[in-house]
C-alpha cells in the first residue's frame, strides 16, 4: 500500500503538468475563437474612439499620449495575433500546447486592453504652439518675387476667388514663394483657422494623397478600404472643418476633389485651395484662377548672382564674363544661386570664360528645361571632390522631396565607400557632416532642423534630383523607384548588368519573382526598405551580387533571408532593423567585412551562425580585436532592447554586457586591451570589478557604468586591485548590495595612481552603503571635478573619518575633526535624497574650484563643511562658486559666524525637488 501510495504520488507529479499540456492542446481551437471574439470588440471600440477623435481634433488639439498609445497597442496586438494565427495554420502537433498557454496569455491582455479604453473624458488637449510650424524658407529675392507674392495673397484675401493655380517653369521660386505664404497664413489668423501644407511628388497616388491629406489634418483613415470609401470618409471629417487653406505643392496631374475626398471650398465653409504646377493646363481643369509666377528681371539676376558668388570676389576684369554666366541661368533663381555658389571663390578670368563656354555648349538648342538640367548639372560637375558628387547622387536614391535623415545617410556612406576608413567613427561622421554642408553650402541640398526633437534632415530639390537621375541613367548606373506606390517588381530587362546602385524603398512590393535571378556583377547598393508587404525574396536573387556592399531590407514582412545572402562576401552593411516577422537568417560566417549587422526590432530569437555565438567565440574575438582591430566598435553581449544609432556618430571603443553571465576564472569573459568605455548591466555574477582579471591590460578605459547587478559587494578588492588610473567617469546606480567602494583590510593602502585620473563619480540607489569612502583614501581623488550621490537612503558620511574608521600609513591626516582636506579641481557637488546624511566630512574642506552646490532631501544634514577665503580678515565666497541650490538653507551651519550672511546672494532656495530641476553632468 505505501507503494503504490508512492506511485500514485509521482504519477499525480507527472501529470500535472503533462495534463495542462493536454489541455492547452485540445482546447487550442476553442481559445482562437473566443480570442477573436474579444480581439473584435476590442477593434470596435478602436473605431468608435477613431470616430470621436476626429471629431474633437480641431485646431491647436492633440491627441493624448494616452489614447495614442493604446491606440498602437491595439495595432500592435492585431500583428501579434496575426502571427498566431500563421502559426496556428502551421499545424505542428508539438508547439499546439506552447501555443495554447500563449493564446490564454493574449486573451488576458486583449481583456486587459479593452479595460484601459474607456476613455470616458475627452480625447485631446490643448496642443503647444510648436503644432503650427513654420517652414524653412529662402529670403524673397526681388521686386518681380514680391509682387508674384503679392497677387497670390491677393487672390486668397479675396472672397470671390476660391481655388488659386500658380504655375511657372521649374526652378523659377513657386514653392519658396508659397512656403512665405503659409507662413504668414499661421501668423494671421484672423480670416483662416488654419493652413495645411502637402507636397504631392509626381508619382502619388489617390490613396497616398488621401493618407497626407488625413495626416495633416489629424484625421484617421483606415489603410485597408477602398479609395471610394476612403474618400466618402475623408470628405465627411473634411466638411466639418471650416476656414482653412489647403496648399498641394507640386502637382502634375488635375483630379476631381471628390475623388479624393476634398470638399469643394465656397463662401459657406470659407475654405480655399491653392495649387503649384509647372503646367498651366492642371490649373485651368482644376477650375483655378490662374497666376503665373514671373521670372526675375535682368538687374535682379546681376544682384543674386553677386549675392551668392560674394561683391568683393569679381573683379573688374571678370564682371564682363559673369554678367553673361548670370544671363545664362535663364533668370531662374534656382539655376543662379546654384551656379554662382560653384564659381565662388574662382579669381582666374580663365576659369571663368571656361565656365561661360562650357555653359553655352551644354545648354545649346535645348528647350526651357533642357537648359534648367544643364545649368544645375554645371553646378554638379564644378564639385572640387568627386566624393562629394558621388553624396549627391546617393541622395537621389531617396524618394521625391523626402526628409533624409542626415545619421542614416552618413551610415549609408560610409558602409558604401564614399566615405573612407578614417581612424575612429566620430572622424568618420565628422567626414560626413562635412561633405553635407558643402552640399548644403553649394545650394544642391536643402538643410532641415527641428530644433525642438535636435534632428537634423537633408532634402534635395526635386529639379536636382530629376538631374542627379539623368545623370545615373548612363554611368553611374541607377535603377531608382523609390516611393513611387509600385507594386509589382521591376522586370529582368530593368536590371541590366552595370548596375551600381538600385533602390525601391518606400513601395508596396509583395514578392521577388521566383525565376529572377538578375546578372548585376557591380552592384554596391540595394534598398528595399519600408517595404512592409515583401515577404518573400528567391534564393536566386542574390546569387550574382558577389560586388554587393549595402543590403537595406529594414521595416519589410520578410520572414526568412535566402541562404543566398551567405555568399555576399564584400557585404559591409546588413540593414534587418524593424522586420518583426523575420524569424530565420543564414549563417554570416563568410561576411569578413561585415561592419554592421542591424536586425533591432526583429523577429530574430537567435544570434545568426557566424556571429559571436558562444562565450568562447567571444573571447576568440577579443584576442582577434587585439591584433588587427577596427578603430572602433560597439560591442554588446547580452539583452539590449535600446537602439545604438543614435550613439553612433560618437562611438569609440565600447563594450556592453547587459542580462548576461560575465563568468569567472577561466571562464570569464575577455575586454579588448584598447576599450574605453564599459557598461555592466543586470549582471547579477559579478562580485567587483577586481574580479574582471583582463581589466589589468585595459589601460585606455575612461568610462565606467555598473547598474542593476546585485550581486556587486565592492568596486575594488585589495585581494586583486586594479589600477584604472586613466579612469574619468565611474556611474554606478541601483545596486542594491553595495557596501563599500573599496574592501580590504583598513591599514592597507590603494596602490599609487587608482583613480588618479577620475573626474566624474556618481553613487545613486545603492540603499545599503553608509559612507562613501574614507579620509586616507581621499589623495586618489585629488582630480575629481564631480560628484553625485543620490537616493542612498542609509548613507551617513561622505568622506568617512573619526576612531572608527582607521586612517592608511600613505595619510600624513590625524583622526581629529578639525583638520582640513583638499579636492583641488571640484567643481560640482550634488547630494541628493539622502534621509540619514549627517555629514559631508567632520573636517573642513578646500574646494576653491567649486562652481555648484546642490543639497536636497538632506533633513540630517546641518553642517557644509566648506573653507572660504578670507579678504582683509572676512569671509568672502570660494572664488568660482555660482550657485548654491538646496530646500534646507535656513537649517545649515557655517564653521564663521559671517559665512552665510557672505553666501546669501548664490542661495536658490527651493522647497521641493524633482529630478528634472538639474543636474551635475
């Protein structure tokens, strides 16, 4: 009997969990459903908030984060249960029970998501000033601009006119002028509530047209109806609006306003459309009263071509032959300031006859914008580096009028040549900005800044761009459909063997064709991202783009990369950044120049073969870094969901171990010998830094972060000191189980030099350590310029001293109170949040480099234990001190009884404190 007992014991132990497993099995179907169901209620009340939402957007409100957040989390859930679903469809008998427990967790969280919807209170605020942005403009040039200027303003002001058409040659200022016009219309706000600004390139689409249209007005609009229901929609939201100006840029083509979805403006809405065109026909069928924009006159040609080639540079010998340059832009003020910015600084007279004929041969016997082409290629072709004409034409690989993100396309030029190898990553992206400026400098780029999010765009004139494409049509070879709404991939006869670079980013492409397997022996570049519908590339594409350098297959539904990609062995960038459904990549291991791998916000579970796969691999590729390294390199083992392209531009030599094992002894993981900065995050196996052995040879580390790894005790042991003298900066945050900063028997001394070097030390949520450090170990320090201690709830001294503590044989200091230390170079102190601080130092302290204080949350503290000069007998404050900040003034003593009537005036006193009032770094 107590056998079986026993038996049927473990037999219940088996079971239970292989009968959840069961039950999860069965049940699998059963649980879609009803995760559907839920799934669909939750949709509908997205739609029915939708609803709400663009009924209470108006001018000058914003959608609550909180309702645009749940909004996404909901888009978000419909992929994941759609990915469910595949698998679902899959079939597989073994992961039916794994997938069961999965659908049940996702039932909750739709549950979940459909309790934090009811948004029973409005939808939106008050939006900031900064909704309403002005728009970068060039300055009106002329008394023939203004007055083109003048009669558009006119015609908007004017009751009887409602839908203005201004047209003129390309390059000759319609879209300078108009972005003058909106720009005022956000200003003056008394005849319209507001204006909205789309640029329409040449290839849009009705669908791509409703969707700017709903975006600038802060409408939603499904993507996935019809354009007839799209427009029935966007025309009953747009009704409701009253009083605004819609200007579309660029338009090439007329199309009836219903068909889009705009509503026809008259006196009852108040509304006006305005419309620029090279084609006076569009403006004409669009029913527009017609204003054509007047090139400039003779003597305002001479003066903006003086303006932009500089007075003082044309000398009297030369202006004869620069009048005639400025003649020959056809008054267009795109192709003058271009031309006379690439003739700026030229002194010899022989150059500039050589312009002049150069110019009058390539613009000879062609039409208007024939010789618009011409004129700015001159411009192209008198670019002193051929690397900068080469950055041109790569800006040309992006969509019409598209913002290029100037980081992103530095990457793009480095990984693909243009710009070379330098001797670390800043230099590089110094090269880079460089080379953009002078673009910028020379007129051929455009620069855009958003001041408020410190981003920086390039953006190319759509007449420069059509050029830069003339000019790959022969050599260089290009083959670009970008963002032209294409859908279907370009056929084999498109893909011609001289082909350099080809770009289809910005499309709907579904598939690759099956059989295509184009001969590009000299392709450098293929960009297919934003793609979001790939979701399948042959095996045979890529088996002839051997010359391949730049793959960008980021924000695409692909879910497997072909086994092809394994022999693009020159690839230096392999750009997989936002494909959430990828789930397989084939091994790397030939890729020996691979700079960047990128496959953040992927669907990938496993680091692809040829990758560091294990902690040995590692270590073999520390030593390799050792003998032939990159100048720099990020390097991150571990988790990491935060994205490193915005540290890009300033990376060094980093290395980051994040939710991972570092090891011990044999074990351990490797540093490279030349790293300077160290991240050590939620890793738990790390007792101190004495204990990482290779960190001995590490004599370039500046930077040192330690967070969230409980298991650290100390940062030195006197069983294994380190040195870390070129040390600058130590952070070390929420680590719960520090206690000291150094651990040893209390005689023995640091060896000479630790720390020597330090700058920056920060202590903040280490909630068991009592002191900082002690007295004896203060002349390591002597460098320190700032110091953070915050949120040490048990923290009592900062600089330790007294019977307790006993003082280094390197100490000429006694154990009394009153004698007196020195940080030389502090400039910063910050104590913060620290309950029972009772003492910064029972000494004094020389600080005369001090520049801020900051004390908060210091209730015990009473004493600031500062020495101040003394002029003529009394105190005076240290000479560099600016500020001191603190919500405890009144309570603190001063060793002179004159200090704190003398430190007054630097006093902010201040009763609350919050963490976004300052900080000391």
């Amino acid at each position: 009997m107590e056998l079986s007992g026993v038996i049927l014991e473990i037999a219940k132990i088996i079971w239970a969990p292989i009968g959840k497993c069961v039950k999860y099995h069965r049940s699998l179907e059963e649980k879609m459903i009803l995760l559907h169901n839920k799934l669909e209620v939750v949709n509908s009340r997205k739609e029915d908030i939708e609803s709400r939402m663009n009924v209470e957007l108006c001018l000058e409100k914003q959608l609550k984060k909180e309702v645009q957040l749940w909004l996404e989390n909901v888009q978000k859930m419909n992929g994941e249960v759609e990915t469910i679903d595949q698998e679902v469809g899959e079939g597989k008998f073994l992961s039916r029970a794994h997938l069961g427990k999965l659908v049940i967790k996702k039932i909750q969280e739709v549950e979940e998501l459909h309790q934090k919807g009811s948004f029973n209170d409005s939808l939106v605020v008050d939006g900031p000033d900064g909704n309403r942005v002005m728009l970068p403009t060039a300055i009106i040039v002329g008394d023939t601009t203004r007055r083109n200027m003048d009669e558009i303003w006119a015609c908007l002001m004017d009751n009887d006119v409602r839908k203005v058409g201004v047209h003129g040659i390309g390059g000759v200022g319609k879209t300078t002028i108009m972005k003058h016009i909106y720009n005022q219309l956000l200003i003056e706000t008394g005849k319209f509530e507001n204006a909205v600004w789309i640029t329409v390139p040449k290839a849009t689409s009705v669908i791509q047209l409703q969707s700017k249209i709903a975006h600038a007005f802060q409408l939603g609009l499904s993507e996935n109806e019809s354009e007839t229901i799209r427009a029935a929609k966007l025309l009953a939201m747009l009704r409701m609006r009253k009083r605004y100006v819609l200007i579309l840029d660029d338009l090439w083509e007329e199309f009836e306003l219903e068909e889009i979805g705009i509503p026809e403006p008259t006196r009852d809405n108040e509304c006006k459309l305005v419309l620029t065109t090279r084609l006076s026909d569009v403006c004409v069928r669009m029913g527009c009263k017609k204003i054509k924009v007047q090139l400039l006159s003779e003597n305002e040609t001479w003066n903006l071509f003086l303006e932009k080639v500089g007075r003082d540079l044309v000398a009297p010998e030369i202006e004869t032959i620069a009048k005639d340059i400025a003649k020959e832009c056809g008054r267009l003020p795109l192709a003058i300031i271009t031309i006379a910015r690439s003739m700026k600084g030229v002194v010899d007279h022989c150059e500039w006859r050589n312009a002049l004929e150069e110019l009058r041969v390539s613009t000879s016997g062609l039409n208007d914008m024939g010789k618009v082409y011409e004129q700015l290629k001159f411009s192209y072709i008198h670019l002193q580096d051929e690397r900068l004409r080469h950055c041109l034409l790569y800006c040309a690989l992006y969509p019409e009028d598209f913002l290029i993100g100037r980081k992103e396309l530095i990457e793009h030029l480095i990984a693909g040549g243009v710009i070379e190898g330098m001797k670390n990553k800043r230099a590089e992206f110094d090269r880079g900005h460089a080379m953009l400026n002078k673009l910028e400098n020379s007129c051929l780029l455009e620069s855009v800044v958003d001041q408020n999010k410190d981003m920086k765009w390039v953006k190319m004139h759509d007449l420069i761009r059509d050029m830069a494409l003339q000019i790959t049509s022969t050599s260089p070879r290009f083959l670009v459909e970008a963002g032209v709404y294409l859908r279907n991939f370009p056929d084999i006869e498109k893909w011609a063997e001289n082909l350099e670079k080809v770009s289809l980013m910005h499309n709907y492409i579904s598939e690759v064709p099956s059989n295509l397997s184009p001969k590009c022996h000299r392709l450098s570049t293929l960009l297919l991202s934003s793609n979001h519908t790939l979701t399948l590339i042959p095996n045979s594409f890529f088996v002839h783009m051997h010359a391949l350098q730049v793959l960008d297959l980021s924000d695409t539904g692909l879910e497997i990369l072909p086994d092809s990609v394994s022999g693009l062995d020159n690839l230096t960038a392999l750009l997989l950044r936002g494909c959430y459904r990828l789930k397989y990549v084939p091994s790397l291991a030939k890729m020996k120049v691979l700079m960047k791998l990128d496959f953040s916000h992927s669907g990938i579970k496993e680091v692809p073969q040829g990758q560091l796969y294990d902690q040995n691999d590692f270590n073999a590729y520390v030593r390799c870094l050792q003998e032939q390294g990159p100048n720099n390199y990020f390097i991150r083992v571990g988790e990491g969901n935060e994205a490193i392209e915005e540290e890009m531009e300033s990376l060094q030599k980093e290395v980051q171990f994040t939710k991972c094992n570092i090891g011990r002894g044999e074990d351990m993981m490797l540093l490279p010998g030349d790293i300077q900065t160290l991240q050590i995050i939620k890793c738990h196996d790390i007792i101190s830094l004495s204990s990482i052995s290779s960190l001995n040879n590490a004599s370039e580390l500046k930077t040192c972060v330690l967070a969230d790894c409980n298991g650290i005790e100390c940062i030195l042991q006197q069983s294994s000191y380190i040195l870390l003298q070129n040390l600058e900066s130590l952070a070390l945050s929420r680590l719960c189980n520090l206690c000291d900063l150094f651990r040893g028997e209390r005689a023995a001394p640091l060896p000479p030099g630790t720390f020597s070097a330090l700058k920056k030390l920060s202590i903040a949520g280490c909630p068991i350590m009592k002191k900082l450090f002690e007295v004896s170990l203060l002349l390591h320090f002597k460098n320190l310029e700032a110091l953070r201690v915050y949120a040490c709830y048990q923290m009592k001294e900062i600089i330790a001293t007294g019977h307790e503590y006993a003082l280094g044989e390197s100490s000429n200091l006694s154990a009394n109170n009153d004698f007196t230390v020195s940080l030389p170079q502090l400039r910063y102190l910050s104590l913060d949040r620290l309950p029972q601080l009772e003492s910064i130092y029972r000494g004094t302290m020389v600080c005369y480099s001090l520049e801020v204080i900051q004390v908060f949350g210091c209730p015990k503290l009473k004493r600031i234990p500062l020495s101040l000069p003394h002029i003529v007998g009394q105190p005076s404050p240290p000479p560099k001190l600016q500020r001191i900040s603190t919500n405890i003034w009144e309570a603190l003593e001063w060793d002179h009884p004159n200090a704190k009537s003398v430190l007054q005036p630097l006093v902010q006193s201040v009763l609350t404190w919050s963490n976004n009032h300052g900080t000391v770094w």
